[in-house]
C-alpha cells in the first residue's frame, strides 16, 4: 500500500469512528427525547463524509461495501431531508429516527466487516466471514440497533425531543 492511500486509509477510518461514536450520541439522543442539534449536525456530516470517502478507493467492480454505501448516502439524504427542510414536522419524525439508526447501523456493519478482516484475533475466528463468531457479530449488532431503533421511535412519539 502506498504512503498515500495509507493516509488517506487512516483518514477515513478516523472519520467513520467519529461518525460511528457521533451517532450513538445521537441515538442516545433520540431514545431520551433529547435533541442533540449540534451532535446531529456532526454525526450526518460525518457520515456522509464516511460514505463518500469510501468510494475513493481504488476498487473495481461492485462489493458489497459500494452497495452498503450507497444505502447508506440514500438514507442519509432521506435523514437529512427529514432534520432540517422538514423540521421533524408530522411523519417526518418517525422517518428520521429510522433512517439516523439505519445510517448508524450501516457504519456499524461496516465497521464489523473491517474488525473481521483487519484485526488478528478476530480474522482468526472467522477466517473466511462465514464461520459463526462472524455471523453472530452481525446478527447480535442488528438485534441491538432494531432494539434500539424500536425505543428511539417510542419515545420519539411519546414526547417530541428538547433543544440541547
């Protein structure tokens, strides 16, 4: 790998952490009815910035990380859209809290793919991502995010989020 793309590696891996730290803040944000303007601002960028970044590298072809990308930039403009042109206004709400998680997750899956195949012990327990400790990853991260997602829309109906 050139010094280059090593760079710009460290980059995007450094943007897609924040973004994932971001969005749980988010998250947390949405399930305790408090709206994080300033959090969600950062997360969204962030993510996009992810998704976008992800797409500079030199690959050829169609993967499944350019088809989780592209999810994921839909989604994101659908989150986006939501936030601020709509201002949360009537079904706007809802559709937020599922696309912000969806975006979230989509990291998160993302950044389970790359922990299976870039760190040691993890790369040894699922060699081939399809061994079970690979697949149990994937399965508990969805369980934990459609959990959380439920709360999230909840409480989002019970009491609209306050400024924070």
């Amino acid at each position: 790998m050139s010094s280059g793309l090593a760079v710009f590696t460290l980059v995007h891996v450094a943007i897609s952490l924040v973004a994932i730290g971001a969005g749980f803040v988010v998250l947390f944000g949405l399930i305790t009815t408090k709206r994080f303007d300033r959090w969600t601002a950062f997360f969204l960028a962030t993510t996009v910035a992810t998704s976008v970044t992800g797409f500079m590298f030199p690959i050829h072809g169609v993967t499944p990380g350019i088809v989780i990308g592209i999810l994921s930039l839909f989604v994101l403009a659908v989150a986006i859209y939501a936030r601020y042109p709509r201002k949360l206004a009537g079904i706007w709400r809802p559709v937020y809290v599922v696309t912000a998680t969806v975006a979230l997750y989509f990291n998160f899956l993302v950044l389970i793919v790359q922990s299976f195949q870039k760190v040691l012990f993890l790369k040894a327990l699922a060699p081939t991502q399809s061994e079970p400790p690979f697949l149990i990853a994937q399965i508990v991260a969805m369980l934990a995010f459609i959990i959380l997602g439920a709360l999230a829309m909840i409480r989002s109906r019970e009491k609209p989020a306050s400024g924070v």
